[in-house]
C-alpha cells in the first residue's frame, strides 16, 4: 500500500513543531527564572539546570529544521528526513542528522552529570568542588565529547552505501513515495549476504558504550540516593529533606521522560505497524511486523 506512513509523517512533524515554540517560550521562562530569581543557593546546580534547557531547545531546533525519522524494515534501521531545510545537499544533512543523534546522547550525559552532583551533595559535599570554578568546563567538556563521540558513530558508521539504497529502495518508494538516492538517508543492516556488516556493528558498539556508561551512573547513583537518602537527611532540617527529595523525583521525571511512547495501529493488509515517539523531541519509529 502506498504512503501508507505519511500521514503518522505529517502527525510527528506537528508534534515535533509544537514542542519546538513550547520549548523556547517555557524554557526560556525556566532558565530566566532560575538564573535571575531563584533566591536560595543552589551553587552551580542552577547552571546545570540552566546548560539541560538550552541543549534540549538545541536538540528541538534540530527536530523543527530536520524532522529526523527512524524506519525499521526487516534487518535494518535507518534515518532518514523528507525535509531540505536551508538548501543543504543530502550529504550535509545526513550529517545534521547525526548531530541531532549527538545532542540526544549530550542530553543522556547531563542527565549523569546531575545525579552525580545530587549524589556528592549528599553523601561527599566536598566534591561539589569540582562543579565549581574551572571545574565546570571539565563536564561541559565531558557532553560534548560523548555528543561529538555519537554523532560521528552515526554520521560516519551508518552512512549509507549502494547495497543499502538497493536493500531499501523499494520500501521507502512505498511508504514515502520518494526516491531513496533524493532525500538524506543514515542507515544500519545487520547483514550483507551471509556476511555481517561490521561498519554499521561498530557504530552501534560505541553507541552501546555511550548509553552503557552514562545509564550505570544514572542507575547506581539513583540507587544509592534511593536507598541512603532517608538516613542521611534525617541530620538535616525539615525543609532541607524537602529540597534534596525535590530534587530526586525531578531527576527521576527527567529520565522517565526518555521512554518511548508506543501506538499500533492495523494496516489493510493485516499487518502491523508501530509508530514510536521518542522523548525528547520526536522521532518517529514506523516497523513492519
């Protein structure tokens, strides 16, 4: 059935657009407020704060440019836009594309960051030395490299070769009705032949590794808060224990934010499909089943 995805398409960019004005106009609300007048002395946590909201408007900037959608078909995963914003040529946005891949694992990576600053000002207060001062470029430094780290593993390892249009063509002519060699495509296939495709593998190894490293610090820092916290701040005042269990549940939405959220719905023919949107911003997940 032709175009059978277009219009989820055309839902996702609406969806993608409507994040985009909310986050500028409610994120920019958010960070005035907490840099200008916020009275209690958060330290540098505020900044913190502040760096997650401008690089989750960045990352919506990208949805709102790129409209960056991710199709699985069979043994293979691509990326891929329908827009050409700017009149950039396919080959500069494939790269956009890996950018925004790059600014989603950067959001990832300060998600660790805050736990870990909520981790040592609770139990080591003496290490939040090192959140201050010079210090802070050290964790600046520590998201963008794995953003960059990302972003080249997409950019580079998945970008997409004659045996891929040829393995997808056909599919994407039907459920977007466009040419595969006319719009930016990033794409992984497990397998070429009888033969593994160790390019794509190598990039989705170091994207595990990314994701494995900052979701361990997220995992054993929430657990240690979650399972200490209540002793520690019995020595503390009650609105004290109020603040840091604040704290904690935000953290806590923050990564719950990152789930996907499924809808299914039945084609003509009997199969099913499934459309996934990824939070933050939008990334439409559209598998044949």
């Amino acid at each position: 059935m032709s175009s059978a995805y277009l219009p989820y398409i055309r839902y996702c960019i609406f969806m993608g657009n409507l994040g985009f004005f909310s986050n500028a106009i409610f994120g920019f609300i958010l960070v005035y407020l907490t840099l200008f007048h916020v009275k209690r002395q958060f330290g540098s946590y505020k900044y913190l704060l502040a760096n997650f909201q401008v690089l989750g408007f960045i990352f919506a900037a990208f949805e709102f440019l790129f409209h960056t959608f991710l199709h699985t078909y069979n043994a293979s995963l691509i990326y891929f836009s329908l827009s050409r914003p700017l009149g950039l040529s396919n080959f500069q946005i494939e790269w956009m594309m890996g950018v925004y891949t790059g600014l989603y694992s950067a959001t990832i990576c300060q998600l660790a960051i805050q736990f870990i600053y909520r981790y040592w000002a609770i139990f080591d207060t003496a290490k939040l030395k090192y959140f201050n001062g010079a210090f802070y470029l050290l964790w600046v430094g520590y998201y963008s490299f794995f953003g960059v780290l990302w972003a080249f593993a997409v950019g580079h390892f998945f970008a997409m070769d004659g045996f891929g249009r040829k393995y997808l063509g056909d599919e994407i002519l039907l459920r977007y009705e466009r040419n595969i060699t006319e719009i930016p495509v990033l794409g992984l296939i497990a397998y070429e032949g009888d033969g593994i495709r160790w390019r794509n593998v190598y990039g989705l190894s170091l994207m595990t590794l990314i994701s494995t490293v900052q979701y361990s610090i997220i995992i054993v820092c929430g657990h240690q808060m979650f399972v200490g916290m209540r002793t520690k701040l019995t020595a503390l005042s009650p609105q004290h224990r109020r603040l840091h269990r604040q704290f904690f549940r935000a953290l806590m939405i923050q990564v719950d934010f990152l789930k996907n959220t499924t809808a299914k719905y039945k084609e003509p023919s009997g199969k099913t499909a499934k459309t996934t949107l990824t939070q933050p911003g939008k990334i439409a997940t559209i598998q044949n089943q």
